[in-house]
C-alpha cells in the first residue's frame, strides 16, 4: 500500500471518527452524571486520587482537558475528552482492521474493501457499550484506545519482527502495557497473550538479550508513571482515597489493599455460578452490541461479519488468525475469569469487557471489507447483484445501530446526578454534617462542593468510607469545626468493638426555632438512645462508632442529617428521632412522628429540582430510578401526613404535583412503593 493510498484511505477513517464524534456531541452528557463519572470529574477538577486502583493517565488527561480556554461547562469538556478519546478510537479500529486487509491480500486494495473497513469501524464507534462510555468521563474509553493502541505496535512488531530494530517495537508494547497500569489495568490481561504472540510469530526474541532490555525498560518506564501519585496524593487534594504519599501508602494503593489486596487476583473460590451468572452477563453484554435481537435478522449481522472476518485471517494468514483468537479470548474469558463477577451484584461489569468488543470490532471490519471485495470480484455476472446486496446490508448496520441506540444513550439532558447534588445540599441548614451511604449520594456532592464552591459549610461523611483510618483523618484535618477531635494514634486504634446494647442520654439544651419546630412543641430534657450491635449481633463497626461519637460530642450544637440513600436499619436505633425532609433525616431531640408538614413540603415541592423526571425521551438508568425512589417515598410520606391531619386537598395536591414532575411509569418501582402510591390519599 502507498503512501497516498494510504492517505486516501486515513481520510475515509477519519470521516468515521468525525461521524462518531458528532452523534457523541450530540448525545454527550453536558456535567457529571453517576459512578464513575462523578468521581473521576472531581479527581481531575481537583488532581485527586481517586478510589484504588485509581486511574492516574484519565485524571491528567482530565486535568489538562480542563486548563484550555474552550469557553465550555468544565464537566461538559471532560466528557468531550471522553467522546474524543473514543472517535480517535472509532479510526484505529479502523485502520487495524485495513492493515490487516492488506497485510493478508498483499494487493492494491479495491475501493469496496476500504468502504468495509469504514463501516466496521463506525459500527463499533456506535455501538452500545462504546456510545455509553464515550458521553462521560471516566477511564473505560481510555482501557479501549489503549487497546486498539496495543494491537497497533503488536502489528508493527509482527511485520518487522525479522529487522534490526524489531527490539523498539517490542520496548513500546511494554511500555504501552506499563501506562495501562495507571488507566485501569484492565488490558494487563493481553500481557500472557502478548507473550504467547511472540511465541507464534518470533520465538526466537525470547533469547535476544537487546529484546529483554528494551522490553524492561519500556515496562518500567510505563509503570514507573504511577509513581506521579505520591506527590499528587501529598499535596492532600480534594479528593485523596488512601493519602497514598508515602511509599507504603502507595504501595498498598497499588495492591488495593483496601478491598482485599493482593492485586485482587482472586479467581477461586468463583462469587457466582460461571455458566449460569458470568458467562451470561458477557454474552448479554456482547449481544447488544454486536447480536441484538430488536433489529430482526439483521441484527446478528455483525456477529455474523465478525466471525467471517476471524476465519478468512485463518485462511489467509493462520498466524494472525491464531495470533488475535488468543488475544480475543484472554480480554473476554480472561476479564470474567479475572473480574470474578459477585451473584447479584447490582450492575454489569461491561466496562470490563471493552478491549474484547475493540478486538472483535476489528474482525467485523475486516470481515466486512474483504466480504465486498469478493463478492464484487466474482466472476460470475451475479458479482454486481451479490456486491450491492452486500453493500446495502453493511451500511445499514451503523445506521440502524445509531437509530436503536441513541435513545438509550442520550445524554444531552440528564441533568439527574446534578440536580440531586445541588438538591441535597440546597435544603441543609447552615453547618450541616451529612452521614451518606452510597456513590452516587457522596460523588456529585463532593463535585458541586470543588467545582462550584457550592455549600462549603456541609461536612459529608460517606458512611462506608468512615471505616477507614485515612478518612476519618481527612474529615478532621479539612473540617476544624468538626465535633469529633483525635490524633492520628486514636484514629489508627479505631476498630469493630464488643457490644451489647447500650442506652445513650443526651441532654437536650437547644430552642424550638433552631430545628424549625412549631411553636406548640414540647422538647424533652433528655433523648434517650438505644444502641445495639451492628456486626453480628456482637460488636459495632468503625462507622457506627464515628456516628455515635459525633452526636454526642456534637450535643445538638450542628445539623446532623443521614441520607435517605442509607438502609434503614443501618439507622434503626436513630429512627425513632430522625426526621425526613426529602432526601434526608435530620436528628431531632423528638420523636420523628412530630415532622413539620410545611417544612417537608417547601422541601419537595419548593427546593428540589426535578429535570427530566417528567420527559420519558431522557433515558434513566438504576441510580436515577433509586433517586426517584427516594423522592417518591418522601411524597407518600407527606401525603400520608396531610391526609391523617384531615387535609385531604393538600394530600392530593402533593400527589398531583409527584406526578407532574415525576413520570412513574419510567421508573418500576418496587411493587410495595407502587402499591402506597397507588393508595396514596385513600
């Protein structure tokens, strides 16, 4: 292949990029949005260290995205960077796939065969799990550009495996996989099939002193840049999971011993049954991408391409087919192997499987382009009938994928994960310290608190998090004010405890007004507390301990609220005085049953957002329905309230404006929340 050939054809792959990247503009999330994204757009607003293993090379990238003066939403750029990262992605795919063309052909390379290739590639660039992680911030699109990446210098070493500087190409590879290392380590599981390619193409490099060196030295030139961590984690950021500043802290930082350590290599005992829950979630996964039954025939079209391409490389080149099946099966078998996917466990892992759908991608590219280019070679005069069918099916594969999926993905207006931040922090009293559970009620707080300097005055303590010495530590060193003091040493002695149940007084020396009670309120002089075990009926966990140390040195001086997010029987032994006001409790020196029905309602119906709730085109995944969950229970609640109170046109009022902001048939909720909905003012 030429050079201006070549060329011709990179600009056919970019129009690929270019069409990708315009339906990933469009769709494109315009500020954070759950999980991952939240996180990872606070780590790089603010150079944090993120929750082990961490993504070190996605926060830089973030981190720089975000010092150009592009005049946009600084959440909205980090996801531009993610949709960037995927068209660029979009064209390797591509271009492997043509390089490979090539390679087996070995002839000038017909016009149809680069049209193939170009609807390969956009196929993949539209593709469901693709679009999903292209239109938000997080490492998943960067694991897929690392691998296409990865096969692109393993293709180099391939042809030039015989030449005098076959060692270069071998030194990039490693130092590819070495930078993997800070993404999300996920394409670690191509390194074995790595080695077995060598095996396959060059055995001999193994005994190539020059080979080993270069090899090291890329490996540990790619691995020595997590080492950037440690001052980044001393510079204590706003976000800073394990404060790995030290070379022990990093060390477990990089062993995840937070989560189990030892690299979390835990293949057996299996968390789930491996046919039955494991295997089928990749299968469901991969068939939405590439098998999708809601297209009819056409839909295992790309399955169908794909395994033509896998078996024409074996025809033409047994090598390479051989070469990329190992590849394909360690980042598919190899990532559910590895990744160990827990029985109900309450999301995919198809963020895992990426570097296995950029692998088969290729084979659907490949496929398509050499299928054209048989069909219309045929000698046969049906060649122009069988050639334009062909055809036809090809390029209706990118655009019936971009019709299914758009809706799906879309989104250019969820503002859910923003607008439950700004809601949380926007009814909290002056001063609050707010106990949450989950990411999703910690993450897109902290992003509005750095971001946006929103509610500086809230301390939020993530319940989960308060387990953890470091934690704690950092809650105190960034809150002065914060009712709990200890020194370093108290805090490393923190741990589970004996227990037996135990009553706590707290005296109560605070006004009606400064809980907002009604006037006809009658405080107690003293709240009584029962506090049980929490850990197997024996003991009490750290986090526990912190709640119940901060309320009593705390003794009514701050707001303390507590997620509505948290289960409730996490909280049990508060219940009995923990008021709801919309996505929280608020600690009350009185029973909880005496909540002000005025205060509820200003909350729900005055404070609190509701964007897109109401418009069933917005595409709402689990944590929004969660969320909706809350404000629904919080609606029955205050309906309940009215309707005891005899106020049945107020009660059926707060069910009418439930439904004019919220569309419930989008949500499925739980059959016992749909059932009090349904009786609501009954």
């Amino acid at each position: 292949m030429n050079a201006s050939e070549e060329s011709r054809f990179s600009k056919l792959l970019i129009l690929s990029a270019l069409i990708s990247f315009v339906f990933y503009w469009l769709t494109c999330f315009r500020t954070f949005t759950w999980w991952d994204s939240s996180e990872y757009s606070l780590a790089s607003l603010t150079l944090g260290v993120p929750h082990p293993p961490g993504s070190l090379l996605t926060v830089i990238l973030g981190w720089i995205a975000t010092r150009v003066p592009l005049g946009l939403d600084k959440f909205f750029t980090l996801n531009l960077l993610a949709a960037l990262i995927a068209a660029i992605t979009v064209y390797l795919v591509g271009f492997i796939a043509f390089r490979l063309y090539y390679q087996t052909e070995g002839i000038r390379i017909s016009g149809t065969a680069k049209f193939g290739a170009f609807l390969g590639a956009l196929m993949f660039g539209v593709s469901i799990t693709t679009w999903y992680y292209a239109i938000r911030f997080t490492p998943y699109i960067t694991t897929a550009l690392m691998t296409a990446l990865i096969l692109l210098a393993m293709l180099a070493w391939q042809r030039h495996s015989s030449d005098s500087n076959a060692h270069l190409w071998l030194g990039l590879i490693t130092l590819l996989f070495g930078l993997d290392f800070s993404i999300h380590r996920t394409n670690l599981l191509l390194f074995p099939s790595f080695l077995i390619w060598i095996l396959i193409f060059h055995p001999r490099a193994f005994i190539s002193a020059k080979n080993w060196i270069y090899a090291v030295i890329g490996l540990a030139l790619g691995l020595a840049m997590q080492l950037i961590i440690i001052p980044m984690a001393a510079g204590q950021p706003f976000i800073n999971f394990n404060d790995p500043s030290s070379l022990s802290r990093f060390w477990d930082y990089i062993t995840v011993k937070q989560y189990g350590g030892g690299w979390l290599i835990n293949i057996f005992p299996r968390k789930a049954p491996f046919l039955s829950v494991q295997i089928i979630d990749y299968i469901k996964v991969f068939g939405s991408n590439f098998a999708n039954s809601n297209w009819a025939y056409l839909g295992f079209l790309p399955l169908l391409l794909g395994l033509a391409g896998l078996i024409m490389l074996y025809r033409k080149n047994w090598k390479l087919g051989l070469g990329l099946s190992v590849l394909f099966l360690f980042s598919s078998l190899g990532a559910i192997l590895y990744f160990n996917l827990p029985q109900n466990f309450f999301r995919s892992i198809d963020r895992h499987y990426m570097p296995s759908f950029v692998i088969f991608s290729i084979f659907i590219a490949y496929g398509a382009g050499v299928i054209l280019y048989m069909l219309f070679n045929l000698k046969a005069r049906i060649h122009i009938v069988a050639g334009t069918i062909a055809l036809i099916l090809i390029t209706l594969l990118p655009i019936q994928a971009a019709f299914n999926n758009y809706p799906k993905v879309d989104g250019s207006k969820s503002y859910f994960a923003y607008d439950t931040a700004r809601n949380f922090l926007n009814g909290l009293a002056q001063g609050a310290i707010i106990f949450t559970q989950a990411d999703i009620d910690t993450y897109p707080l902290w992003c509005l608190q750095a971001a946006e300097k929103m509610r500086p005055d809230v301390t939020i303590c993530n319940l989960s998090l308060m387990n953890t010495p470091w934690f704690i530590k950092q809650i105190l060193e960034k809150d002065k004010e914060f009712p709990v003091r200890m020194n370093e040493k108290e805090i490393a002695s923190l741990s589970p405890i004996p227990w037996n149940d135990t009553t706590i007084s707290l005296p109560v020396n605070v006004t009606r007004e400064s809980f907002e009670f009604p006037s006809e309120t009658i405080l107690p002089n003293t709240v009584n507390l029962v506090v049980p075990p929490t850990l197997q009926g024996k003991y009490v966990l750290v986090q526990d301990q912190m709640i119940l140390k901060t309320i009593q040195a705390n003794n009514w001086r701050r707001p303390i609220y507590f997620s509505s997010m948290m289960p409730q029987n996490t909280l049990q032994w508060l219940m009995s005085n923990l008021r709801l006001e919309g996505l929280y409790w608020r600690l009350v020196p009185v029973k909880s049953d005496a909540i002000d029905i005025g205060l509820l309602r200003k909350k729900l119906v005055d404070v609190y957002k509701y964007r897109g709730y109401a418009d069933s085109s917005v595409p709402k995944d689990d944590p929004t329905k969660w969320i909706a969950w809350n404000y629904c229970s919080a609606f029955i609640t205050l309906s309940s309230m009215q309707y005891s109170s005899g106020d049945s046109v107020g009660c059926r009022s707060t069910m009418d404006h439930l439904r004019k902001s919220i569309s419930l048939p989008d949500l499925q909720p739980p059959a016992q929340l749909m059932g009090a909905l349904d009786n609501a003012c009954k």
